[in-house]
C-alpha cells in the first residue's frame, strides 16, 4: 500500500508544468471510437483514469498504443463488440461516454453503471432522457446500461440540471443522428469545448460548445486525427493553492489563464499576489492570507473539483470563511481527516464553515476520494512535521506524479511503501 510522506513548513518556491487535463482525456479518448479510423490525442495525462480508460478502450476492440511522450494512438477500426465489462469500468466515472458514442456509431452500446468517486448520488437520468429523445431504448438490468437504436434522429433536449456528462454523452451520440440535435442547458465546462473540437477536427459538425446551447448536425461519416487535449485547470488550481498555503512564489506554467479566472479570483482577494502571462499565472502567497466565501457553481464559477483544496487553504487564513457546495450532495467527506490535522471546521449540510489560522499539525490521514486527497496534501504541505497520506490510488487517479511536481517546487514529499 503506498502512501505519501509529507514534512510540512516549506516555502514552495519555482516553476512547474500542468499536464493535460483529466476530464478531457476521459471525454476525447472514448470519443475516438466514433471515428471508424486512427486519432493521435497529445498532451495526454499519464493518470490512473486514463490507464483505466485505455484498458476498457481495449477490451472491446480499440488498439491503444500509448508511446512515452504523453501521446496516445487510438484504432478503432476493429471495435468489435459493444458491451464493456463490469471489471474495465467499475472505477471510472467516465466510463459512461462509452454509451453515447457506441450507440451513436454503432446502434447498440451496453456499459455497467460507472464507478467513480463517492460524494452521494450521481445519477445519470439526463444522460438517459437525452438518448431516450434521439430515439433509443434505454434500460438498466443488473446493473448494466443497455442502450439500442435502429436509428437515432436529432432532437431538443432540455437539461434539468448542468450536467457535464450528459451533456457530453449526448453530443457523443448526436454525431451520426439524423438532422439537428440541440443540447439547451448545457455545461460549459472547458473539457466540454475540448471534447467538441476534437470530434470537430474529425468532421463532426458541433457548434456552440462553450455555450449553453449547443448544436450537432448528424454527419455520415468522420474520419482519423491529431488532437492536443488542453492543460488541466484543477490541477493548476492545486498548485496555485498549494503556492499560497506555504506562503510561496510558484509560476504555474502550461494553462490557459481564462480557465483559472475564478480562482485567480478568489485567491487574490485572499491577498495573494498574482500575475498572469500567456500561458502561465504566478502566485506569490503570504503570512496575511485573509478568508473568503466560496460558493461552487458550473464553469465559469468556482469548480466542486477546487473545493476541498480551498478549504484546506482556509484552514490557514485569518478569520472565517464559508463554502457551500451547491454541484455534489456530498462532497464534505474529507473534513473529518482534515480535522486530524486540526483544522476547526463545522459542517451543516451543504454549507461548511472554516475557522481559520489553526495551526495545522502532521497525522495519518487517508485520502477519500481524489480531490480530497489533493487537499491533504496542500494542508499538509503547511502542517507542522510529518503527515502520512493513504488512500494514495484515488490521487494517482487525477494527478500525474504530484510528489515529483511539488518536490521539484522544493516540498519535502516522498512516496512510500507504509500501511496506513
Ligand atoms: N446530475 C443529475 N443527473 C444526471 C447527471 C448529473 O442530476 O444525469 C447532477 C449530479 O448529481 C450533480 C450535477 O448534476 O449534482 C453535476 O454533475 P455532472 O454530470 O456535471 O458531473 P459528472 O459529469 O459526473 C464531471 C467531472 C467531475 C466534476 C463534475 C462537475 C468527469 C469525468 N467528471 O462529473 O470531476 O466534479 O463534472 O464539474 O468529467 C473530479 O475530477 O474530481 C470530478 C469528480
């Protein structure tokens, strides 16, 4: 069982680079396989999601070759069944995009009900209103989704909640329906952009994307190509977070600034000195970091995938600052490890409110999910000695080698072989 070793009280100082984002490689890899042909995806994140991904990509036919520049060669020419299995996909949220574009390519998709990490229901009712509208069958039997078309034909779909999956599930399998498939409601996250270029430089028609109303008109077929997947803006929230709690000078390199405003956002008003180039941002933290409210909401404002690493963060501020998650229902679950470190934090449903300045101490702590795992580490990066992570699998899922990244920025953090 490995764990993460982390002496805290350092300064991160320096430079470090952003990989290519996890929600999009989870979108665009199973996108490939609308193409009855070969797609290169670059600036691909070396993740235990996409590790996953690629696995159940190859179960059913697709040939992934993954070479060590971050570049991974999809050939969906020889997708020869369409029925994933429960132990491929059992971990991977995102498993779910194989229904959309199976069905949308070859009339028939049957997947299991995806895994993923556990913060309360996550249903995926808008998914299956979407493909019901185009036209197919939908049921769940022993928890396998079984989706068929004869045909699908485009449609309006009104999503009653944001959904980023099913908004991207719908697009997967609106890019062979017949006609127009308007998507209204729809998530605007930047991975559901990345996903709509990609399938676009394929020949997909999908416009819109970025909005909340996004058009695909059906094509008759899409041919192979070379896509680069945009950096990850929760990972660069991490270390810009984790540069403002050590009180450090950190130049988060390789992002796209417009991604990150509603972090630069917050993190100034914290009093954090921040500048921003093309393609990087630096953040300059102190010992004068002063809390604020945050609120989650669907992109453009603050991401649930940014929350927990915030409140760690306001665990070292001056005065009180209170989040309230409005995406998951239960996403808090983290609080109880970080309260092992001593941080005095009172939960109430989806509201949580963070005393800060408290003087976080190392302790054994267990990640609960990913972004719950990011979160331990950039508390402990400020807490006094060592503080021992476990559960390291469910950060390995999102981030590519963070030990190395944040030791590089002069952390003292090792990877370890230790029972928790
Ligand atoms: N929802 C429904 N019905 C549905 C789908 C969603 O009610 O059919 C609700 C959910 O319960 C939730 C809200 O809608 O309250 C948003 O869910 P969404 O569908 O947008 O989430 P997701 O697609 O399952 C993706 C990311 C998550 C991220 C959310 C929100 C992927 C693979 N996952 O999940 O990322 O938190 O969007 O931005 O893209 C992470 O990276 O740590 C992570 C959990």
């Amino acid at each position: 069982m490995e764990c993460i070793v982390i002496n805290g009280g350092r300064r991160l100082e320096g430079e470090v680079s952003v990989s290519g984002a996890k929600n999009a490689a989870v979108a665009i890899i199973p996108a490939a396989i609308a193409a009855n042909d070969i797609c290169v995806i670059e600036n691909l994140p070396y993740i235990e999601d996409v590790d996953g991904l690629t696995k159940a990509m190859s179960q059913i036919g697709a040939i992934c070759t993954l070479r060590d520049d971050h570049t991974l060669e999809i050939d969906s020419r020889n997708i020869n069944h369409c029925c994933a299995t429960y132990d491929s996909v059992r971990k991977i949220r995102a498993s779910y995009y194989l229904l959309g574009v199976l069905l949308g390519r070859f009339g028939r998709a049957e997947v299991p009900l995806p895994g993923g990490c556990n913060f309360g229901v996550r249903p995926i009712d808008q998914h299956i209103k979407g493909l019901t509208a185009m036209g197919a069958k939908v049921n769940i039997e022993h928890g396998i989704i079984k989706a068929r078309a004869d045909r699908l034909v485009g449609t309006n779909v009104y999503l009653d909640v944001v959904s980023v999956g099913a908004t991207i599930n719908i697009m997967l399998a609106a890019i062979y329906a017949e006609g127009v498939t308007v998507i209204e409601n729809a998530a605007k996250e930047p991975h559901v952009v990345d996903t709509a270029n990609f399938l676009n430089i394929l020949g997909a028609k999908v416009k819109g994307a970025g909005t909340d109303v996004i058009r695909v008109t059906g094509v008759s077929a899409l041919h192979g190509g070379t896509y680069t997947i945009i950096p990850d803006q929760i990972e660069a929230g991490t270390y810009m977070v984790a540069a403002a709690i050590t009180g450090g000078d950190v130049t988060v390199h390789n992002i796209i600034p417009k991604h990150m405003e509603s972090v630069i956002s917050k993190l100034g008003e914290m009093n954090c000195r921040i500048s921003t180039g093309a393609d990087f941002v630096r953040v300059r933290g102190n010992d004068n970091l002063t809390s604020v409210n945050v609120k989650t909401m669907p992109y453009p404002g603050f991401p649930t995938d940014l929350q927990p690493q915030m409140t760690a963060l306001l665990c070292k501020a001056k005065g009180t600052g209170i989040l309230t998650e409005t995406v998951w229902e239960n996403r808090f679950q983290y609080i109880n490890e970080l309260k092992r470190l001593g941080a005095n934090i009172k939960v109430d449903g989806r509201t949580a409110v963070v005393s800060g300045e408290a003087g976080l101490t190392g302790a054994l702590v267990n990640a609960t999910d990913l972004r719950a795992g990011a979160a331990l580490v950039v508390a402990a990066l400020a807490a006094k000695g060592e503080t021992v992570i476990g559960n390291v699998r469910y950060i390995d899922r999102g981030y590519e080698r963070i030990e190395n990244k944040l030791g590089s920025l002069g952390a003292d953090i090792q990877r370890v072989d230790r029972l928790v």
